[in-house]
C-alpha cells in the first residue's frame, strides 16, 4: 500500500497518521511550515507545490494507492482515475460548518456562535466541490457552554487522531492494501 499525505501546515496528523502507516509520500502546499519538517524528521519524500497538475503527476508517478489530506487547505481538482481514492478529515460534522474559508478555529467559532449542543469530525471522500464528497463517517463530541475555540479544537482533534487511521483501514482492508 502506498500513502500520500497533503499538508498546508503543523503537520500534527501527518504526525498522528505516522503512528499507524508507511507514508511513502507528501506534497506541501507551502514553504516553512512545520508539517514540512516532520516529512523531512521521518525520510519521506516531500514535494513543494500548488499546482494541481502537478500534485496529480507526483501522485501518479510514486503510485498512489491513497491520499489522505492532512491540513490541506487548497482547492484540488482531482482527475476520475482518483475517484474514492482521496480523503480528507475536517473538523465538524458535516455537512455543517464546510466549505471554502471553513478551517481551523473559524469553524469552532462558528459551531459556538451558532450555540451548537454537539460538534465532531468527518472523514469524506474528495471531489472538486470544497468538503462536498461522500461521508465515510463521523465521530461525536459535547459541545459545552464553557468551551473556547480552543477547548473545542482539542477535544475534537481527539477524536480526528482515532477517526482517520480507523477509516483508513477499513478503506485498505476493502482494497486489499493491507
Ligand atoms: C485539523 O483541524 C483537521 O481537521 C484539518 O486540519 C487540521 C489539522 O492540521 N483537516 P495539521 O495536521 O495540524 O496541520
């Protein structure tokens, strides 16, 4: 099985997805950022680019079987040989609290602001429409009346550390990959 992951910044699931799978490839979105360093830390082949034809000529010629974004934040316009084989894992149930401008603490903000009882995290698969593909699953958390963007954040990226690596196995396991 090969695994690619795509980052734009902490490099904190890279991290987290490092724990559980060979990652035989990452892309970064940008230059100086820490998620860039964890892929040099490890040994795994980074490239640095924007571009996505360029992204998909990289995938396909390391052979690709999946690609996990990662803090991706970058519109992607996947070619149909990559149908069902990009994921990505946002933090908010979706379809709530998605779409273009909708990362990090603006979407627990938002979740706050609109006095929501319950948030979480969702592994989709990706097309070109912005945290629009098919849901693979979701996992929950209490949305609390002290909680900040920040307490939010963290209990939810709890759960994003068990629910991307549990998808990802069952997605290899169908595909025979593991
Ligand atoms: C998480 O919020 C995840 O849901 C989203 O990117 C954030 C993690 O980015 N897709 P990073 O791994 O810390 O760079």
């Amino acid at each position: 099985m090969r695994i690619a992951v795509l980052l734009s910044g902490t490099g904190r699931t890279l991290e987290n997805l490092l724990l559980h799978f060979p990652i035989a490839l990452t892309i970064s979105s940008r230059n100086n950022i820490k998620g860039n360093d964890v892929a040099r830390l490890h040994n795994i082949p980074l490239e640095i680019t924007k571009d996505n034809d360029r992204i998909f000529a990289i995938l396909d010629e390391h052979k690709i079987d999946l690609v996990c974004l990662a803090g991706w934040l970058l519109h992607l316009n996947p070619p149909e040989h990559y149908n069902e084989k990009i994921i990505n894992i946002h933090p908010s149930l979706l379809p709530k609290f998605g779409g273009k401008g909708m990362y990090g603490h603006y979407v627990h903000e938002a979740v706050l602001k609109a006095k929501e009882k319950e948030s979480g995290c969702t592994v989709h698969y990706v097309d070109s429409i912005y945290d629009h593909g098919q849901i693979i699953s979701q996992r929950k958390v209490s949305v609390l009346e002290t909680d900040t963007a920040d307490s939010l954040a963290a209990k939810v990226f709890v759960q994003e550390c068990a629910l991307y690596p549990e998808v990802i196995k069952v997605i290899l396991a169908k595909n025979n990959l593991l």
